[in-house]
C-alpha cells in the first residue's frame, strides 16, 4: 500500500476502531479536482461570492459584536 501512496501528497487517517481509512490527497489537489464537478460558473466567479459572502459574513459578526 505505501507504494502505492507515494504519489500522492498526504494521507487522511481516520480511525473507525476496529479498522482506519487512509484517504489519499493528491499533491496539486486543485490540478487533479479541476472539471469533476460542472457548473455554469467559472471559478472566478465563485471565488468572487465565497469572497463576498465572507466579507458580508465579518461584517454582520462585528455588527453583532457592537449590539451589547
């Protein structure tokens, strides 16, 4: 198995008791991820919303923060 797993970047290890899964990580993730999963936006374009949500996101946290 380690051979392998020589490919890959890193390994998760996720103890189930009796037994562990090993789930492997690719070293450019990003690279081997590109396309699996379709969508009418590009990436820049959710780059740009996940930017934007969390930047909404703090905002409405230190509003909160205040409200005392």
């Amino acid at each position: 198995m380690p051979g392998k797993l020589a490919k890959f970047g890193s390994v998760i290890i996720i103890d189930i008791g009796e037994y562990f899964i090993g789930i492997p990580i690719p070293r450019d993730s990003l690279v081997s991820t590109s396309g699996i999963i379709k969508g009418e936006k590009s990436i820049n374009e959710l780059k740009r919303e996940a930017e934007e949500a969390a930047r909404d996101a703090l905002e409405r946290a230190r509003r909160m923060s205040h409200a005392d």
